[in-house]
C-alpha cells in the first residue's frame, strides 16, 4: 500500500501527460482484473 502511494506521488509530479499515460496502464490492469473475476466466477458456477 505504500508502495502504491509513493508511486502516486512520483506520478504527479511527472506532468500532465505521464499521468494520463498511468491512468491509461492502471484503467487497463484494472479492466484486466475484472474480466479475469467474471471468467473465475462463471469457470466457479
């Protein structure tokens, strides 16, 4: 969890277009994670 705030730290002060690439990478690491719980739930029922 540190880990995590340090890295959003260090992010912020980048600029504009660091932050967007970041939140690009993050908004697909968590759609990845997403899709993978649906597949585990459906594998599950």
């Amino acid at each position: 969890m540190v880990v995590l705030i340090l890295l959003i730290v260090w992010i912020s002060d980048m600029g504009p277009t660091v932050q967007k690439i970041a939140m690009g990478v993050g908004a697909m690491q968590l759609t990845g994670l997403l899709v993978l719980m649906r597949k585990r739930d459906a594998s599950d029922s």
